[in-house]
C-alpha cells in the first residue's frame, strides 16, 4: 500500500522521505486497520500525498495547515483547498477570501480549487496527510507529524528563496523545523479563531514582500473563475 500512497510525489522529495520508510509503512498499516473496521478515511488515497507531486525545488512559498477537511468530498490532498463543485465552501476558506479581498483587492473567487497557487510555486501541506471523515485531529501522532517535519527540514536546508505561512497554533509548530526561513505567523482563518489575529494580518501581500527581498518573484494570488 506505501507504493500506491507514494505514486503522486515528484522524485525531487525522495530523499527528504528515505529515512522515514519504516514510519511510512506504520502509517500505511494504520490506514488499512482504519477502513478494515469500516473508518472512512479522508481524502481518498491517490490525493493523499498530491501537495508532494509539486517539485521541491519549484517551492518558494509553504502554506502549513493541521488536518484535511474532515468533511466527505472536501479533501483533496492541498491544505485548505476543496474541489470547484464542492459547494458551499468551508468557513476557513472563506475567512481566507475575505483577507485576500482585504489585502489585496482580489474578488473572492466561486470556488475553492487552489491548484493555480500550487502551479506558482506555493505547496500547500497539512501537518496531518489523512483523517477519519467526521472527526479532526483523528490522525494525529500517528507519524504524519514524522513524514511532514521532514518535508519542511528538507525545504529549510535546500530551497531558498522560501517563506513560510503558519497559521494557528498547530501549524506553528512547525517554525522550529524552518530554521532561517522567513516565517508569517496569525491566528488561523478558522471561525473559531479569524477575528483574533487572522482578519488584517495581510498574509499576502507580506508573503509578496518577503519573496521581493528575496530577489524572488511574488505570487500572483488571484484565482480565476
């Protein structure tokens, strides 16, 4: 099953993943216990590891998230990103619009495929790869923790011009795995947390600095119809 879990990633992240085959495998077995007792485990297989089929030296931005949508039909394997059809949108996401359109004068868009922002280079990860549909945070301290830690060491030591979006507690977990990398940390866009630091944080247009600094070139944040 790891074989099979694996086909998305681009070949760039095989060695940042190589140490950790052993935890693979743990977390592979776990996800079989999971549906052999009837858990439906979120999203479906071929999109679990998708954020990863973005090359690791195409990466210039990281958007760190907790867990997929534990909503059947909303994950598909990039952190705080939903199908076009998928309708309505999650609140998080839609707090997200609502920055944007404040920072940035962008309209908020129909839908909520983010696929152009990983196209420009932003990988879009959760902490968490997997959940049991119907229950956050089931997944966690399972390993996923292990394998996306190692991503993010992995970009901190090879990838430069690069920033780091962390939104949340859970999420800014990972600074201390992005040493030296510049980092934008707020509150997350959940509803349970946006008016307490997200909403007039300005995440993109700071993320845009930071790149520029870099002598990199900023994301193009706008999403079309």
């Amino acid at each position: 099953m790891t074989a099979d879990l694996l086909a998305p990633v681009d070949q760039s992240w095989l060695p940042a993943l190589a140490p950790h085959t052993h935890v693979l495998a743990k977390i592979s077995e776990f996800l079989g216990n999971e549906q052999a007792r009837g858990a439906q485990v979120l999203p479906q297989a071929e999109y679990i590891f998708r954020a990863l089929s973005l090359p690791a030296d195409h990466v210039r931005v990281v958007i760190v998230g907790q867990d997929p949508y534990p909503t059947p039909g909303h994950a598909i394997g990039l952190a705080f990103a939903v199908d076009r059809k998928t309708r309505p949108l999650p609140r998080s996401l839609n707090n997200m619009y609502r920055e944007l359109n404040d920072d940035l004068g962008i309209s908020t868009p129909a839908h909520g495929d983010l696929s152009a922002w990983q196209d420009q280079g932003v990988l879009l990860l959760n902490r968490c790869l997997t959940v049991r549909a119907g229950e956050a945070g089931s997944h966690r301290t399972f390993g996923w923790e292990t394998i996306t830690n190692a991503v993010l060491e992995y970009l901190a030591q090879h990838q430069k011009p690069l920033v780091a979006i962390l939104w949340g507690r859970d999420a800014q977990l990972s600074a201390r795995h992005l040493p030296g990398v510049a980092t934008i940390k707020s509150a997350h866009p959940s509803p349970l947390s946006a008016h307490r630091g997200f909403f007039g944080s300005k995440p993109f247009s700071h993320c845009n600095a930071l790149l520029k600094e870099q002598g990199a070139e900023p994301i193009d944040w706008r999403i079309s119809s």
